[in-house]
C-alpha cells in the first residue's frame, strides 16, 4: 500500500512538471508572438528593426525574449506590460516603455552587426599583447600581405643583385602591420576584417567539402 501512494505521488509530481513547462512554453510562443504583432504595428520602428523581429528563427526569438524579460526586470517594469490594455491608461509609462524596449532591441541588432567588427578588434588585441607569438604567424603573413597590397605599410627598401627578391622577415612583416595600424587604423582594421572573412569562407569551404566528399569502401578481400 505504502509503495502504490509512493508512486502515485510520483507519478503526479512528474505529471505537474510536465504540465508547468508545457505551461511556460505556451506563455513564451504567446509572448513571442505579441511582441511580433507590436513590432509590426509600432510606426516609431524601423523598417529593418521590424523585419528582423519578423524573421527571427525561434530559438533566437526565445533569446531576443530572455533579453528583454531580463531588461525589463533590471527596471523593474514587466515586459508584458507592453501588450496589456491596461497600459493605455498611464501614457507617461506606455512612451518610455515603448522607447526604452524599443532602444534596447535597436542596440541587439546593431551588435550583431558588429559581429565581424568584434572578431576583428580581439583578434587584433591578441595580436598587439603578443604579436611574435607562433599562433599569430599565419595571420601576420596574410595580414601583411593584405596592407601591403592596400599600400597601407611604407615603401619597402629595393635591393639589387642576389637581395633583388628578398622578402620581409616575420620581424618586418609585424613592424609593417603595426606602422599601418599607427598610419591609418580605419583600413587597418578594414583589411583584417577582409582577411578573417576569407579565412572563415575557407574554414567553411573546406568543411562543406569534406562532408560531401563520397566514402570509398573497399570490398572485402580486395587488400588481400
């Protein structure tokens, strides 16, 4: 009798646990979908910021959601003050509130297009703390490459006779590319974006290319 209460008590237990996140899921889609419906009727938005809040995937909609939930509590206002009705009755909290969400998600967007503007800046602050370091080696050929190309490092010294082809040592190559930095950081840091992209279409080439590449089996008895 005993182990039959035991397991009815667990069986509930894991049915209201269960039925609560099924619960929460619900309340999220539903949060979601509000704030879709508020962004597309809200004119004081962007066009580009209402698409982006259209087309989100739902898995990012889920994060975009947590961020603002968790912006919102900082201030302590509710999110879901924004699609109450009841919010029509203090216009004052309604504008802020409006602005305040508004700026927040204007500033995610604007993140995430500095996305390659980030990867560039760490790349570059690893760089400068340690540029003779051996990881760095292949990207200081590239880079000095790309602001050699660009005419980004001073002119380089002619050698005539058997010096005619020689090229610049690792130790030059670095001093060039911090010259260019000091020169003209703004395509400085342009042509390291360039150079990261080009290695990140490589990576992603290259990774395409080994998962359609056919599997050659060799029958059995074949090596024999």
């Amino acid at each position: 009798m005993l182990l039959f209460a035991t397991t009815i008590i667990a069986l509930l237990f894991i049915i209201g646990v269960v039925w609560r996140r099924r619960r929460a899921r619900k309340q999220r889609r539903r949060q979601i979908e509000q704030l879709r419906r508020w962004a597309a009727q809200h004119s004081e938005l962007e066009p580009a910021l209402q698409q982006w809040i259209q087309r989100l995937p739902a898995t990012e909609a889920h994060v975009l959601l947590d961020l603002l939930n968790g912006y919102c509590t900082s201030l302590n206002w509710e999110l879901t003050w924004l699609f109450a009705p009841q919010i029509q009755k203090a216009p004052e909290l309604k504008r802020v509130l409006e602005e305040s969400v508004s700026a927040y998600m204007r500033a995610i967007l604007h993140s995430l297009h500095m996305e390659a503007d980030v990867a560039a800046f760490h790349t570059y602050v690893a760089f400068e703390k340690k540029p003779t370091a051996r990881k760095h080696r292949p990207l200081v050929e590239r880079l000095y490459q790309k602001v050699n190309h660009e005419r980004l490092t001073p002119p380089t010294k002619r050698f005539f006779g058997r010096f005619a082809r020689k090229e610049a040592s690792t130790k030059e190559q670095i001093a060039a590319i911090q010259q260019a930095f000091e020169r003209d950081p703004v395509h400085a840091m342009a042509a390291l974006k360039q150079v990261l992209a080009t290695d990140a279409a490589f990576t992603v080439a290259h990774i395409r290319e080994q998962l359609t590449t056919p599997v050659q089996l060799t029958p059995m008895g074949a090596a024999a």
